[in-house]
C-alpha cells in the first residue's frame, strides 16, 4: 500500500480491488467503534455503486454493532420502476441493507408525485439523525453522489435536491453494466447535495478501476472548484481516498 496526502485529503493506493475493499471496511469500522464509545447511534450515508462491492463484502464480516446504525443513501433515480434492480435503493438493500440489522434504514423515494415533499421529508431526516460518516465514490465525470459538474454546488442551499443527469454520468450507469443502454438509463434523480455529503465529519472515497484513472487524475491534480466536484473532497480534513492499481495508473505517486 501507498499512501499521500493532497491538500488536506489522505490518498491510499492498494494493489488490487479486495485488498482496498478490506481496507476502507476495516477504517470504516474502526471510525464506527470509535464513534459508539461517545453517542448512543452512528448515522452513516452509504453511496450505491459496483464500485462499492468490494468495500461492502468486507465490511459484513466486521465485528459490528449494527443495531447502533442509521443508515441512508445518497441517490435515487426519479421513475424508474420501484422493483428495478438498478434502482439505488434495491442495489443497497440486496447488498447490504436487508444482510444486517440496522437501527434504521432510510431509503429515497424517487417515485413519489410531489418531489419536493420528498426532498424535504429526506432533508429533514438528516437534519434530525445528523451524519456522522459518509461512504461514497466518485463518477467518470469527478461527480459526488448524482452532483454532475452542471449542478454541483459547494454552497447549495438544499440538502436534497432533483436533478437532470448529464450524458457522461448516464454513459457511466452502461459502463457500469447496470444498463444494456443509455437509452435506458433515467435522464433524473433526486440526490443529495454538496454540503450534506461534505459537513460528513468522516468521509472514506472508495474508487477502483481502470474507467475512473481520468476522474481520479483530476481529483488530484486539477483547480478545486465545483465543476470538478471531487476536488471538493481536498478541502475536507478526515477524508480518505481509497484507490487501487487501475484507478491510480494517471497519476505520480
């Protein structure tokens, strides 16, 4: 393993997907253990991606008091259908949500009729249980969450919020495997912003993966502003970065 700091961020490099994946879920962990020695809950937003796959079979064969977690996701299609496989929710309750037993669940509706109620029942949510952790990735296009660089805002003033999806981003769900084509993949969704996912006082990055090397370049090496969101992530002081050989292969270490 290598590891560096960027700005305030801390990069670590790992050689293959299941070394980094063991990785992030034992620092997670460790961060929750730590966490429930001070406050009776750990309310924790988890991102919901193939990316992630890793990371989450590691972390459920950590010694977890789950019973202590309230755990939300962080993006949702708008009408896409409720049983879609694609769909975030669905992806994060076969992986993850329905394996262990949580204190709270708290999904997104993406096909409610009144969007904004649903923006803000969500929004409300995560004023009351605020977020203790944050474990997301980052998109082909440097989004956080469904944040593409045309409406990522550091200073938005939601917390949730509807958005329309650029084409890179929905190129990527194809990339991804989660779509046979783009056609397919919705055009919105509701998600949340920039300041819900960053005032996370914890924050582990999970990239691996040869299509996310030019993400990752930028990440690091770009000007920190909103139309590279990922960038965001240098500024913020207990962020991890986890990346393994394909995803790092662009930049110097």
């Amino acid at each position: 393993m290598k590891e560096f700091l960027k700005d305030k961020l801390t990069v670590k490099v790992f050689e293959s997907r299941k070394s980094m994946g063991e990785a992030v879920a034992t620092a997670v962990a460790d961060c929750i253990h730590n966490l429930l020695k001070k406050q009776p809950f750990v309310n924790i937003i988890f991102g919901a991606a193939p990316s992630q796959n890793e990371f989450f079979e590691a972390l459920l064969t950590k010694d977890i008091d789950w019973a202590g977690i309230n755990a939300f996701h962080m993006d949702e299609y708008v009408d896409l259908a409720a049983d879609a496989p694609q769909g975030f929710g669905n992806f994060l309750k076969e992986r993850l949500f329905d394996l262990v037993p949580f204190n709270t669940v708290n999904y997104i509706d993406g096909n409610v009729k009144d969007y904004q109620a649903e923006c803000l029942r969500y929004a409300t949510l995560l004023k009351k249980l605020k977020t203790d952790i944050v474990c997301l990735g980052i998109g082909e296009n440097t989004h956080l969450a469904f944040n593409d660089p045309h409406v990522a805002d550091e200073n938005d003033p939601y917390l949730v919020k509807r958005v329309d999806l650029d084409e890179a981003c929905r190129t990527q769900q194809v990339n991804d495997g989660c779509f046979k084509h783009i056609d397919e993949v919705p055009t919105h969704a509701l998600t949340l912003t920039l300041p819900a996912l960053l005032k996370a006082p914890y924050a582990f990055c999970t990239v691996p993966g040869e299509k996310k090397a030019k993400a990752v370049y930028h990440t690091l090496t770009a000007e920190i502003n909103d139309n590279l969101p990922s960038t965001l992530l240098r500024k913020h002081k207990n962020a991890v970065l986890f990346l393994d050989e394909q995803s790092s292969k662009q930049i110097s270490i």
